[in-house]
C-alpha cells in the first residue's frame, strides 16, 4: 500500500483545496520555492503524535492550505486543540474553509511567532515556517509543556545530500535542535529516503 493509499478524508480534501489553489504538493512542484505541502510520511508521523495528545494544546507554525493541520486534527483526541498560524492570507482562507466544521481547530492570520504566543503552552509544535534562528527557536521551546514535543520538517538525510552540499558542514535546523539544552532530540528519516524530521521532547 502506499503512503497515500488510506489517507483520511480530510487529508485527500486538503488536496484537493491545495491543487485547487496551486499550492506545491512536492518540492518538485511548480512555486515550491514559496514553501509546499507536508509529505505524507511527515502527515502520519504528526498523526501518531497527536493521537496522544489527550486534553492536550497542538500549535502549527505555517499553515499553507491545512494538510498538516488535517493529518493532526483527523488523529488527535475529541478533547485537544489544535491552533495554526499562517502568514499568507489567500492560504489562510483556504485552510479555515477546510477545516471550518471542526471547533477544536482554529486558524490565525499573521506571524507566527506573535499570534500564537497568546494560546502556550503546548503539548506538541508543528514548525513549518522556515525557522532558521536560535532566538526564535528557544522561544518555541519555552511555549512546550514539559514532555511536549517539537516537530520540524524539510530536513534531507545526510546520505541523500549531494556530496558539495554545504549542509554536510552545517545544518541549521540540526544546530539548533543540538544546541538547546532543554530537548532530547531525534532526527527521524521518512519513507522514501530523501526527507526527514527533526523531533524534540522537553525535559
């Protein structure tokens, strides 16, 4: 079976409105370069981590059309909630019309890091948005529950690097994880071998 085969309803529809606006599915895709889809192999891995989200806070960072916020909002419990937040409102309007009939999810307009302060802490961080610096990073760190998780995605495994690559010398998204002094942290490789995720629990 493929990763998309059993996909939930509301993740084949979050498809469906991202073709619709031509939104990147794939880093392959026409506009990636204005940020793209979660894969699927990020989706179930969001999925089973907000499965166990019981009376719990989901925060997501970079919305895009609501694919990964359909995977988190199809798997957690009836008793968490889920914010989101995206920059761009075209992507905005499309993800809150997708998820309109769900009251445990709301979707926010604007930065980020301002809108979703108001809403820590959290359980579990979704940090799509392209977050490079520590600063910025420490902070969602401070927003996590102890025991909380942080999840950042558009990570490539090292043996899928070409061989000039310069993240071979430096990632920054592997810098920050192993300088925070507060997370036990994983990276952990998707599937298809070419993409991977950054996880951190709080201490």
């Amino acid at each position: 079976m493929t990763q998309t085969a059993d996909a939930p309803a509301l993740v084949r529809q979050a498809w469906a409105v991202a073709r619709r606006v031509g939104f990147p599915l794939t880093r392959d895709d026409p506009g990636h370069g204005r940020g793209s889809a979660s894969l699927p192999g990020t989706g179930r891995f969001l999925a089973v981590l907000a499965a166990g989200c019981t009376g719990g806070r989901i925060a997501e960072l970079g919305t895009g059309v609501g694919i990964g916020t359909a995977w988190m909002s199809d798997a957690m419990p009836a008793d968490c909630t889920l914010v989101t937040a995206e920059i761009d409102p075209a992507r905005a309007a499309a993800a809150a019309g997708l998820l309109s009939s769900d009251p445990r999810v709301r979707v926010l307009v604007g930065d980020a890091s301002a809108v979703l302060a108001p809403f820590a802490p959290f359980d579990l961080i979704f940090c799509d948005g392209g977050l490079r610096e520590m600063a910025g990073f420490r902070a969602l760190v401070d927003w996590l529950t102890p025991g909380g998780r942080i999840v950042m995605d558009d990570v490539t495994p090292v043996k899928a690097l070409s061989p000039d690559s310069a993240l071979l010398q430096a990632d920054p998204k592997r810098q920050m994880f192993a300088a925070e002094e507060r997370l036990t942290w994983t990276e952990v490789v998707l599937p298809d071998l070419e993409n991977s995720l950054l996880v951190g629990t709080r201490r």
